[in-house]
C-alpha cells in the first residue's frame, strides 16, 4: 500500500533521511579537508590532526540512535528539530538544533500551564533507527488535556542491553534545570535510584562543553565514578553526544602515586579517612622546617656578604606567614636570601642586576643553608615514616588523634622503604593529601563525581584539589552508602570538597525502578536513612516482583533462565562469598554470563554480579540471591541493610527475590500486590 503524499510520518521520514544526508555532507567536508600548507611547523599539524580526527568522530552518525528526537513549532512560525547534535544544509540553515541549544529549553520545560511560546511539541518514536511513530502535544491549545505522552513512557521503558545510553529524548524539567546550571557554581543531586542522577550529571558536562567549550577545552573535564565497571557501563554516553574529550577515572586512579599491595581493617580504615589526618600530615610536612642558627656568607670575587642568622629567620618565618606550599616556599628562600645579598651590594655601591640574584641564588653556600633550613621532602617518605615510626605520629598527631586512634593507624610491621611498603588505598589518599602541600595539585575546569556518598573526607579533600578553581557536580544518595566511612549529611562532605556554597538538588520522581519495586526497596529507609524522601516512580507499568522461597541453587538458576526469556538484560545479584556457587551452577546448567563492566549482547543478557559491585548498575530483570546473606556480608548490620537497598533498586522491569534462609526482618512483611 503507498502512503500519501502529505502523510506527516512519511514528511517526518524525509526530514530525517535529509538530515542524515546533511551529517555525511558535513562529515565529508570535514574529511576533504587538506592542511598540508596551512601549519608553520609539525607541532601545530600534529595538533590541528588531532583536531580535525576528534570532529570526525563527533560527526558520526550512529545508525541505530535517532538524530532528532522531537518538533518544536513556535506561535511566531519557526520549527525546530532537536536532537543530539547540531546539523545543517549546504547552505548553512540548520535540520536539526542541538538539544543544549537555548531554542531548544521549551521542549524539556515547556508546560500548559507555561507554553513557552510554544504552539505544537512533536515526539517521535524509533525501532533501531527508523522513525516509525510520532505523537503531538499542542501547548497553546486550551481545549486539549495534558496528558502523558505514550512515546515519553515507552523510552523511559525500553530494555537495557548493553552499556548505559544518554536521556536526551526524556529529560524532565526538574532535571533538565540541573543540567542547565551554570559553570560557576557546583551542584549537588540527592536522587533515590532510578531518579537519574548520573545521567543527569553526564548530560551536565556535555552542556557544559556546549556553552563553554573554549574554556572547558584549556581546562579540562572529568567524571569520577566508584570502579571501572561502573566507568565502563557509562563510557558510550557522552560519545553519543558527540563529546569525546571528557575523561573517566576512579579516586583510586588520581592518587595513585604508589603500588596498592595492602588493606586496612575498618578501624584503620576510618581513622586514615578522616580529614584530621590533614592536620597530622601538615604538621608532620612543617617539622622538617627548621630555625637558621648560623649565617650565610656569600663569596663573589674578592667580596664577602653575610647574612645573619636572625635575617634568616625573618625570612623564614615570613614563607611560614604567608601559608603557601611547602615546595614553592623552598624555592622562594634562595631567591629571598640572594635579595638580602643584593641589597648589601647596592649599599656598598655596587649596582647589581637580576642576573646577579640568580646567580647567588645558586650559590653553594645558599644551597646549603636551605637544604639545612627548609628540606626537600617525599610525601610517600613522609606517610611512610608516620605510619612506621609511633613516636613521630604521637609528636604530630598529639591533639588530634588520641591514643587508640594512633595505634590503628600504625602498620604492625614498619616498611624499610617506599616500595616496599604494603600501600592500603587510604595510604594514597595521604600520599596525595601530603603531595598536594608540597606542591599544588593541578585544578580542572569542571568535575563530576558519582556515588559521592562512599567517599571518605579525604577522598573528598583529594577530588576537591582537582576542581579547586572550578566547579562540580557531586551526584549520590544517602540511603546508599556502603563504606563504614559512608557520608552523613550533604553539607559536610561539601565542606570536605571545598564547595561549602553548593547548591543541593533533590530528585524524587523515580524513572527506572517500577512501582513495586521500590516500594518494597523502600521498607528499608527508615532503618537505613531515617527522614530521606522515598523515591516515587512515575512509571505506567508496575514492573514485576515476586519474592519467592527456593530450595537451593537449581531454583536460582531456573529464575535466571525465565528471566532471560524476556527481552532485555537480567542481572542476578548475590552476596560476593555466593558468587563462586552460582558461577558453578550457571556453568553446569549451560547458561553463559558475564562479569561486572562487560557489555551484554544478545546472545549473552545474564550477568553475575557480586554485591558489592552492583552499584551504579542496571538491569531489564533482577534475581536477587538471598538477601541475608548480602546483609551478613557486611561488618554490620546498618551498611548491610544499605547494601540490601542497592542490590533491590537495580532492576528496571522486573525483580525477583529469591530466598532459602530467612528474609531480613524490616523485609519480612507481605510485599505489596
């Protein structure tokens, strides 16, 4: 059967194969570009290479991501097609805006109530990348009802399988206010799961590189996530946005100044996370300065210049006044003793210039006397001597840190050397901590950091040095934080950070987990973050849940092979010191999984995950293995239930709980029908 002519779906397809058409054209243009004569010398080729390389991969066209997503008409008569990026025509006139562009802000907020100048808002519906549906909301018309968009729903809805993919056809208006907040000021999103936050917090970024691409290109962008699972599961978002400069690391990655061979128990743990331990570590840097007792002679030539030891100590102690890093301090003296030198030379008559300050500045004798006076110091040999030597912990930490807090701190059997030292992961965080007061950290323009609410307060201290003269998005939940140092409150962290002004956001609506499902997750808020606002899901669809009691591993395994008859991913999520059993018990029943961080495809949608890695994550179809056990797994009940609450929040169509043992008891009660 032919479609008519006039047939809006079948004009809609035209446009879209037109603009698909335009992006090759510009990708073309890109490509033909010849700059054989255009650069001076082979540094600026290499870099302009680069370049032109960057923004062919930015024009990409990805055949199963729509390039428009929805319509604007405004009342004055224009038409504007958003989607993920910026297209145009031979002739310069745009097909398609993109989504970050201010023309296109009344199709995320535009409302009955405030249309925006908006006269028609036209969503549009994809299968793979062929438009096959449409749906219209006319805005300033009053005889037509709100209502909510089917197409809306349906995205929301569809299956995961493969890694996390950006929200740009669904962003809400309370999210889309975040994403738009400017550079200067640093936000931070409390969203419950599914309300998200970290797509909000990419999709942050990628605005940000939209409105400020020149400054954020000389100072850099980051996103912090918690592993590499969960970098890996939202390493495709912002590529489909057409940004590939943005860089991904864990805390992990950006104070790995030394080898990670250790661990610490809890105690040690918490008492090394804790931001005293800057006080500790400043005083302990300071000690090394010492008072000159002796003067300095100068010998240039047939002349002698002294420079007493009380002048000396002036300037000393005028560095320690001015409270700049240790290193730059360092450098500085010889330079302020060559000054005192000089000004000797220019009461004699002598008519000194700057060569000559340099040149005393090197002298051997300044050299010795700074060496005596403000030491070079290593801030791994420095960590390293606090934790070995308790007498030097005791001097420096006295005040602070009493006496069973110093004792949990001080390794069992002192290391003979930085290499040789079993480095816990909080031992890095001082290293950094101790690198930064020698010497500034370099500060980016903008940061992201995702599941803040496990960061210790020196973790916190390490990402702020990153973004101290930039800003940030700090994304988390309360209710989810699993560390024994996990954070308490928003407004301390912040401090922690160095952004006491931040503004916190709160989002509520729940987008991904259905109905069902975090009401039940929802039991255990007041035993795990009494006060927080439980997430309300705005899906249409329920979602499936059934809490079922099973009589060992077989019956976990045939849930996980219902589960994979649905379309979709399915995650089954178990306590670590199950995973071997239900690894086995996959590989006998014939049913191939994968790891955290692996991308699913279609012919493998199971992945086997620990508890402990679950975060962040999300699945079409969750089973649950006892839910017990990931409470026991834990050094205490409060982070177990915490736990629990992660594990239970992971699915986005389906959960089944499955259990041999006793449920916990804040879930034991009959689960909502």
């Amino acid at each position: 059967m032919s479609t008519p002519v006039d047939d809006p779906l079948s004009r809609e397809r035209s446009h879209l194969s037109a603009s698909r058409s335009a992006l090759r054209a510009m990708r073309e243009d890109v490509e033909a570009l010849d700059i054989t004569d255009v650069t001076a010398n082979w540094v600026n080729a290499e870099v302009l290479a680069h370049q032109i390389e960057e923004r062919i991969k930015a024009l990409a066209d990805l055949s199963d991501t729509p390039l428009f997503f929805g319509r604007l008409d405004y009342l004055r008569g224009e038409r504007f097609y958003i989607g993920r990026r910026h297209v145009h025509d031979a002739d310069g006139d745009p097909m398609v805006i993109d989504w970050r562009a201010p023309v296109s802000q009344p199709f995320y907020r535009a409302s009955k109530k405030d249309p925006m100048d908006i006269a028609l808002r036209r969503r549009f519906g994809y299968t793979g990348g062929d438009l096959t549906a449409y749906e219209d909301e006319h805005l300033s018309d009053p005889a037509e009802a709100a209502r909510t968009s089917k197409l809306l729903q349906q995205e929301i809805e569809r299956p995961r399988v493969g890694p996390m993919r950006d929200i740009v056809a669904t962003i809400q208006p309370e999210q889309d206010e975040i994403v738009r907040s400017g550079l200067s000021g640093t936000v931070c999103v409390q969203g419950g799961p599914g309300t998200g936050k970290t797509a909000v917090g990419l999709h942050r970024v990628a605005y940000l590189l939209y409105a400020h691409r020149e400054r954020l290109a000389r100072t850099g962008t980051l996103v912090i996530g918690p592993n590499r699972s969960f970098l890996h599961y939202i390493e495709q978002v912002l590529p489909a946005l057409g940004e590939l400069t943005v860089q991904q690391a864990t805390v992990e990655d950006l104070v790995s100044h030394v080898e990670i061979k250790g661990t610490d128990d809890a105690t040690a743990a918490v008492v090394k996370g804790d931001a005293r331990m800057a006080r500790v570590l400043r005083r302990a840097l300071y000690s090394h300065v010492t008072m000159p007792t002796e003067p300095v002679v100068v010998v240039r030539g047939s002349r002698r210049w002294r420079v007493a030891a009380y002048e000396l100590e002036e300037l000393v102690r005028e560095l320690l006044d001015r409270d700049i890093r240790y290193g730059a301090a360092r450098e500085a003296l010889p330079q302020r003793i060559a000054h005192a030198v000089l000004v000797q030379m220019e009461r004699s008559g002598e008519a000194p210039d700057d060569r000559v300050q340099d040149a005393v500045a090197r002298n051997s004798a300044v050299k010795a006397a700074v060496k005596a006076v403000w030491p070079a110091v290593d801030p791994a040999k420095l960590v390293l001597r606090l934790l070995s030597d308790a007498d030097f912990l005791a001097e420096h930490a006295a005040g602070t840190l009493d006496e069973e807090e110093q004792k949990a701190v001080l390794w069992a059997k002192p290391a003979r050397s930085v290499k040789s030292a079993k480095w816990s992961a909080a031992d890095a965080v001082l290293i950094d901590e101790a690198t930064d007061l020698i010497q500034r950290t370099h500060s980016l323009g903008h940061v992201v950091l995702d599941e803040a609410q496990d960061l210790s307060p020196m973790q916190y201290r390490a990402v702020g040095r990153r973004c101290t003269t930039g800003s940030a998005t700090v994304l988390g939940d309360l209710a989810q934080g699993t560390t024994p140092w996990a954070t308490r409150g928003w407004e301390e962290a912040l401090t922690h950070l160095g952004k006491p002004d931040a503004v916190i956001e709160e989002l509520t609506a729940g987008f991904r987990v259905p109905t069902d499902v975090i009401t039940y997750a929802s039991r255990l808020l007041p035993h795990i973050a009494p006060g927080l606002t439980p997430v309300v899901s705005i899906r249409e669809n329920p979602g499936h849940f059934e809490v079922r009691p099973v009589a060992g591993t077989t019956d976990v395994v045939d849930a996980c092979r219902v589960s994979l008859r649905h379309e979709g991913s399915t995650g089954l999520i178990a306590a670590d010191a199950r995973v071997p059993e239900l690894a086995a018990a996959l590989t006998e029943a014939g049913i191939p999984y994968l790891g955290p961080g692996e991308e699913t495809t279609r012919e493998t949608r199971l992945t086997l995950v620990p508890a402990s890695l679950a975060k962040g994550l999300e699945y079409d179809y969750v089973v649950l293995d006892e839910p017990q056990a990931v409470v026991d797994g834990e050094p205490d009940e409060r982070t177990g239930l915490r736990r629990l609450y992660v594990a239970l929040t992971r699915a986005v169509s389906g959960l089944v709980v499955t259990h041999a043992a006793g449920l916990p008891p804040q879930l034991a009660s009959t689960p909502p029908r």
